[in-house]
C-alpha cells in the first residue's frame, strides 16, 4: 500500500496558472482593437477617438483630458501679451498664432542696395549700427465673423514690422507618448478680416505662410512700405498704400471679387504669387507710377528680383549670360475679368544694366495664361508695352529686345499666342 494517497491515480489535466514571487504576470493585450486598414479607409480624426487608436493617454501620470468640442466656438479668442506689443489668438479650428510687433531690419540688399528706399533713422539712431532701439507701437486683436480676425496696429513708425506667426500649444504632464486628436484639425493659418494700421506708417506685415487676407488693409501714408506677405489673398481683400510697396508676396493664390483690389501709390517693385491671380468685378492691380523701378533682394522664403538670373533654363540659354531682372513672377495665371483692371502710370521700369550699358525692362513674367474678357489689350495699360511674349522662353537680351510683358502659357489677346 502506498504511503502517498494520490500515487496510482490518474494526473489530472487542469492546469492552473501560479504566479511565483520572482515573475509578474503575463501581459495581457485588448485583442479587440481595429486593425490598421479600417483607420486608412475611415481618416477622421472622431474614428479613431472612439477607438482609441493611437491612444489618448499613456501612463498612469496622465489625466484625464478635457476634449472640446470642434470646431471649438464661433469665432476666435484673443489673449494681450507683452504689454500690448504682442497679441495670443486662438482659432475655432484649434489653431493658435501670436502677432508681434517687432523692429524692423532692413534686408541687405548687395548690389540691388537694402530696402526700403531712403528709409531714415528713428530716436537718431540706425537698426543694426548703433544700439538696439524699443519696438514701437502696440497691437489689438478683435473677432470678427466667419472665424476671422482683426487687427488694429497702434504708434507703428517706418521701422516697424508686424510678424505673424504660429503659436505653440505646452505640453501636459504624461501626455509625452500620447495621440493629440485636435492637433488633426487644425489649419495652422489665420484668416484676417481686416488690418487697421492707425499711424498710417509702417514697414512691414509678415504672413507669408501664416496669415490669408480677406479684408481690407489700409496704409495710407506716402512714406515707403518694404513687404506685405500673405499666405493667400482671398475674395473681399484688398490692399491700398499711399507709396511705394517694394515686395508684395503671396504664397498661393490671389482672388479678388471687388474694387479696389490692389492699389499702390507710387512704385511697385517686385510682386511675387504662387499660382493663379484673378480679378474681377472691379478688383484691379493699379500702380501710381512704375513697376519694378527698385530691384529687390530675396525677402523670407520668397524669389527676389535675380529670379531668372538664377533660373538661366526659363531664359533659354544655361550660360552665366547677365539677364534682367523681375518686377512681377505669377507662378499660375493671369485673369482679368469685367470691370478689372492691371494699369501702371508710368509703366515697366527700365532698371536693369546689360553688359554694363543698355537698359532693359523689369520682365513682369506669367508663368502660366494671361485672361482679359474683353480678348484685347484694353485691360492691360501699360504704358510702352512694346512687345509681349507668349513663347516658353523669355528673349535672350544679348540677341534681341528683351520683352516687357511675358505669358509664357499663351494669350487670349488677339493677334497674340494661341
């Protein structure tokens, strides 16, 4: 008889699992997560919340997160920051940006001189020669409807230039691995409703990549404006100055659907946009004296005036030949609808020196259809536009004439490309 009870009984086959102290359990894993395919076909950022996949938290330090609703309000919210000198918005979309009103520094310039012309000294005191001089003027942020903005800019002098940029949301604490779902939304640009520059003097608004312009912009002194720079020019902007404006820069397009549109005093030097320009209903392009008299240097992320010189394949030749510069580079169309206009008082400057002796024009290029309803040149009045260009190449000037007015994509005009 055996001494043990369970010897000669069968071994059972229930197992069960016995954590020693030395080992941790075994890791479970929620096998009812959806997998990656169902997220490609549904990308809503609300899909994968409701799954969360990724996760909204990670670890136990991280708290619960209040998740507002989107879009997050009617209208945007605004915060003064640095005593006035600089403004905190937020939008609906989740978007924040601060707009700062900082010194301003002219862009050296080599050769093409810096900007803006004859622009004098502050306080008696030059940026970047004697020692660093305060800011001057403040700034407002008001909503407005529609999610916009707007801004009022107070005590702004010629040395002073308003920066729009995009504004970090901080970090919660344990939240360093987790999934931001409002991040989805967010369009990172600020749509501006309108700019009240009080003054009526300032040097420069820089959005290039930040800001769209729906409204007006208003600067009414005759003193020299050195950039306006907007991420698009949409329909209800306009922008009217009472001097010079060296460089208008547009990253994408322009639409402009009612007067005035685009009205410079004097001079416009350099105007660079990034696809299609349209102008209707009395939305015109109207400089008081010449375009592109001052070449300028490259400003930002933007193509100065040397754009062809350092582009020599859309001249036509890949030699170092010395080639004019620009006083206007639309990388899409050129539409001018009824009632719409593109006039210069004095018309394309003659500005650039070839091989040291002869003058050549500031080539106003289109690199894509130049569009006028009325099919005829009637909506284009530029004085001395003696010759006009719808080929892909641009007249190499040590051959022949170098054109004022280049659509290298053709023309509706008549008697002109096809």
């Amino acid at each position: 008889m055996s001494l043990d009870r369970t010897v000669g009984r069968r071994r059972t086959r229930r197992w069960a699992y016995r954590p020693t102290l030395d080992e941790g359990l075994e890791s479970r894993f929620l096998l009812s997560k959806l997998p990656g395919s169902v997220f490609l076909k549904h990308p809503k950022p609300g899909v994968a919340y409701v799954h969360k996949q990724p996760p909204l938290r990670n670890g136990s330090a991280a708290h619960e997160f209040p998740i507002a609703k989107f879009p997050r309000g009617p209208q945007v919210s605004t915060e003064v920051a640095h005593g006035g000198m600089s403004v905190i918005i937020g939008t609906p979309d989740g978007s924040h940006f601060i707009v700062q009103v900082t010194q301003f520094i002219p862009t050296p310039g080599g050769t093409e001189g810096a900007s803006p012309n004859a622009q004098g000294a502050i306080q008696g005191k030059t940026p970047g020669v004697s020692s660093p001089i305060q800011p001057l003027g403040t700034v407002r942020a008001y909503p407005m409807s529609r999610g916009r903005v707007g801004l009022i800019i107070d005590g702004s002098t010629n040395q002073t230039e308003v920066d729009i940029s995009p504004y970090p949301f901080h970090m919660r604490k344990g939240y360093a691995h987790s999934f931001a779902y409002g991040s989805t939304n967010q369009s990172h640009v600020l749509n501006i409703g309108q700019i009240t520059v009080n003054s009526g003097v300032i040097s420069a608004i820089n959005g290039f990549h930040t800001a769209d312009l729906s409204g007006p912009l208003v600067i009414s002194s005759t003193q020299a404006v050195d950039r306006l720079s907007f991420n698009s020019l949409l329909p209800g902007a306009s922008i009217q100055t009472g001097g010079d404006l060296n460089t208008l820069d547009v990253l994408n397009g322009v639409n402009l659907n009612s007067g005035p549109g685009i009205v410079v005093g004097r001079d416009l030097n350099l105007f660079n946009a990034g696809q299609d320009v349209n102008l209707s209903n009395g939305a015109s392009l109207v400089v008081g004296r010449f375009i592109g008299l001052t070449p300028q240097p490259a400003k930002g992320t933007a193509t100065g005036s040397n754009f062809l010189a350092t582009n020599q394949a859309l001249v036509g030749t890949g030699t170092s030949t010395i080639v004019p510069s620009v006083s206007g580079f639309l990388q899409g169309n050129l539409t001018i609808g009824a009632g719409s206009v593109f006039s210069s008082g004095n018309g394309i400057a003659n500005s650039s020196l070839i091989m040291g002796s002869s003058l050549s024009p500031s080539v106003f290029l289109i690199n894509g259809r130049l569009t006028t309803s009325s099919g005829t040149f009637s909506q284009v009045q530029i004085p001395g536009l003696s010759t006009f260009n719808t080929g892909t190449t641009i007249t190499n000037p040590l051959s022949g004439a170098i054109n004022q007015l280049v659509a290298r994509s053709g023309s509706n005009i008549a008697g002109f490309g096809p």
